[in-house]
C-alpha cells in the first residue's frame, strides 16, 4: 500500500535549502562531514521527483538529517542545475558528481562515458517518470510553418540537443519516415533555450526537445506541435545515475536518497497541482505547463525499473552508435533494482506488483479544466464532455485557467485550446498534430476539424 507523504513536511523547505545552501560554501566538504553531490535539470519536467521538487520538498535532507540525529555522520548536500543530461555526465566523468537524473538517451552516453574509470563507472538505479508510448520527446515548428509531418522538414535546419532524448526521438522519427537522420537534415546542436531562440527568429525549421520544452513553447503560442513522439510507440523515461565508487563508501546516501524520491513520487501522485506549483516556482516554468506533464494523464511517476523500459533501452543502443564513437555498454550489468527494492522492502512495499503495474499512478483521467478562481480542477471522462464543461463554465461567467485533454488517437494530454479538434456528429475527438487528425478523419467519413473556440460553442449539453 502507498505510504502517504505528510504536507507538514513541506514546513522544512526554509531549513533543507539552508542546509543546501551551506554545502555549498563549503564545497571541500569538512573533515566529519559526508558531502553528496546532486546533478539535476530544474526545467526538465520528468525527473522532478529526483530533482526540482525533491529539493523544494526537502526530503532528501530531511532524510539525511535522521541518520545524523541516530549517530550517524553529518551530511551537506550540493545542487547542481543543468539544461540537460550531457554535462551531468561529464561532471561525473570527473568525479565532482556522485548522484545525477536524465533522460533515456543520455542515461545510455552515462553509462558509456563513464565505465572506463572504475571512480567514475555509473549505474542505472531507479527510474523517475516515463511514457509508454514516447510522447514525452517532441518536434515542434513555428506557428506560420507550412509543414505537415517529418517529411516536410527534409534539407532543412533542425535544432535539437546532440545525445538528448529528444535528439534520439528525432532520428528514429525520421528514419521511420525514410529521411536519412544524420544527412537527410541539418542538425544544429543547440541547448533547448537556444534553439527556442532559433526557431522564434526563424534560424531553424523544426525544433526536437524533451519535456518541457515542446509544452513551453507552444504555451507562450511560440510553436506548433508537428510531431508526436508517442508515434513511434516506443517507451520513453528518465532515471537516476549513481557512481558506483561513491555508493559503495556511502550505501546510506544512495539509501537515504532513493527513499526521498519515494516520498517525492507518493506527494506527486497525492497533490499533483501542489507538486506543480512548487515546480513552477523552483525551476521558472509557467505552473499551467508543468501541470501539462505532471498532471493526470501526463508522465507516470514510478520508479520502477520496468522490463518494458530496459528492452526499449538496449533498442536505443543502435542510436547511441550511429551519433559517435562510444564505448559498448553492457545494459544487463549498467541496469540494478538492488536498491530500489530495498527501499520498496522498507516501506513495507510490493516491489513486483508496482513493477508488473502499468496504470499511470496519478489518478484521474486527463481531461481536466482548471478555473482561474480555484486551486481545484474539474476532471471529466472524455473530450466531449472537457468541451460542455467549457461551454458550462463561459456561460457562467468562469475564467478557464487551462483546460487539458487527451489526444483520441495517440493518448498524449495537451493543452485543449492548442489541440486539433474533430467533430464526428454530436462527439469531438482531440488531436496534438493535424497529421494525426487527418488519419482519423480518413477512417471515420462525415466528420470535419473545427476550431477550439467553434467545438465549445456548438457542442450539445
């Protein structure tokens, strides 16, 4: 059974950044001291129980803490925030990183960068949120832009981060739409903020990136969704990273720090708007695009290490080989649950049933409105019913703060009003591309796109 996460620990915030802070100033650690030292991406939505609200909540420390008072050592904990997976790496590379969260593609350059010094050799030790089908990685184009699929990009400048997930969903999705991924097109390796500034001023044609990047720029009405990676339907995930020197000498740091993205994963899926408030404020996103991802419906927060996930990493190997020359990496021995399944087995846990489950924790269906006058959501059963709970609330006079829906064909949540929208006779179906709503409307004959604002007005009560 779930443990529940007590919102009085939230209270400690103040006193874990102190604790943080002061790990900071004193970086060389002190000689009764144990210092631990965490790799991040603030901004990087599906790692946030590893990282931007592990440390707003403070669990981590907190948990330290506790060995501390029962006679243990003293800890310090250091943050360090990255815009992606590959610097994490490299810091531990060199050592100056004991513990870091990234995505699948960058989880296999880890494991392959830092095998070669038995200091540095990493391992794949908890899982921190994932999508089934892959819809975590996307490729967006300007708002005014032409193209209507993959194809439309060929010969053209894309921008995408070399090694991310969202690199490796861009190559698969343009080999799966015969376009050579490493000729075909031009990738300009950018870091995500830069290429947001590439395609807002029309350097770039397309631009590949990992949560939530897609989701940002189509919020601030900067992009348009092109590609789904949920086509490909092949998992998607990030996890945590442990060098294996550090946590041999410091189990209970691993221990400790496994639990705290325990607690952080039971408050996600208890207080899921909470948790996206607290994200908002800690990473600079916009609360409604946080919520996008961490809401019902969005990323399934588990951190397991599914069979389904490991089988789609070793396929990713062959990406890892085709963007440069990387070391082989054995999966079976870089993968181990041995820690995570302590940690289910001290929480009184069933480690197999929460592997074998492949229901999103995070109840809820997915299609939600949010009022601007209410830290509460409404949640209804499908697209047509999102659309009568919208008509309802403009007649009453409401401000929808944001409404989310799950796309008909793929299953990925998206903002209502940035959706293609399908009426067939009195239902509505909801699509994140025009590609995908065309492959409806071609098997369902008499039904038509209609704009967002046009479905609320005339769908029927």
């Amino acid at each position: 059974m779930k443990r529940s996460v007590p919102l009085a620990l939230a209270a400690t915030v103040a006193a874990s950044v102190a604790l943080a802070g002061c790990s900071i100033d004193q970086a060389t650690g002190s000689g009764d001291s144990v210092k631990v030292v965490i790799g991040y991406q603030s901004k990087t939505i599906n790692t946030v129980t590893a990282g931007t609200l592990l440390k707003a909540l403070g669990y981590l420390e907190q948990r330290l803490q506790q060995i501390t008072d029962d006679g243990g050592a003293k800890y310090q904990v250091e943050w360090q925030d990255y815009d992606t997976g590959a610097p994490i790496t490299a810091q531990m590379v060199a050592e100056k990183i004991d513990i870091g969260s990234m995505g699948d593609y960058p989880l296999l350059i880890n494991g392959s960068r830092t095998q070669a010094n038995e200091r540095s050799k990493t391992e794949f030790v908890s899982v921190t949120g994932y999508n089934p089908k892959g819809a975590l990685n996307m490729v967006v184009v300007a708002p005014n832009s032409t193209a209507q699929s993959l194809n439309d990009l060929a010969g053209q400048k894309v921008s995408a981060s070399v090694g991310s997930a969202g690199h490796g969903t861009l190559v698969q999705g343009l080999t799966r739409a015969g376009i050579d991924p490493v000729h075909g097109v031009d990738v300009l390796n950018q870091q995500p903020q830069v290429g947001a500034s590439a395609l807002e001023s029309g350097q770039v044609a397309g631009l590949s990136q990992f949560v939530a990047w897609p989701g940002l720029l189509v919020f601030q009405d900067k992009a348009k969704l092109l590609y789904d990676g949920a086509e490909l339907n092949v998992p998607t995930f990030h996890g945590v990273v442990a060098r294996k020197d550090y946590t041999k000498q410091h189990p209970e740091v691993l221990d400790a720090f496994l639990q705290a993205q325990a607690d952080a994963t039971d408050f996600i899926h208890e207080h899921p708007l909470e948790a996206a408030k607290l994200v908002a404020d800690g990473s600079g996103l916009p609360q409604e695009v946080v919520y996008l991802y961490n809401g019902p419906g969005g990323t399934s927060f588990d951190t397991t290490l599914k069979p389904s996930l490991i089988e789609a990493f070793k396929g990713d190997v062959q990406y890892l080989k085709s963007i440069g020359d990387f070391a082989e990496l054995n999966i079976d021995e870089f993968v181990n649950d041995e820690a995570i399944r302590k940690v289910f087995a001290e929480r009184g846990e069933d480690y197999d049933a929460t592997l074998a489950s492949t229901t999103n924790p995070t109840p809820g269906t997915g299609n939600e409105v949010w009022f601007s006058d209410s830290e509460q959501t409404q949640q209804v059963e499908d697209p047509t019913a999102l659309l009568r709970a919208v008509k309802t609330a403009r007649a009453e006079g409401k401000t929808v703060r944001e409404a989310y829906v799950i796309g008909t064909e793929l299953g990925t949540r998206w903002f209502a009003d940035k959706a293609v929208w399908v009426r067939n006779g009195d239902q509505y179906a909801a699509f994140g591309t025009n590609a995908s709503a065309q492959r409806y409307i071609a098997q369902h004959p008499g039904s038509v796109i209609v704009g967002y604002d046009q479905a609320v007005a005339e769908v029927r009560p």
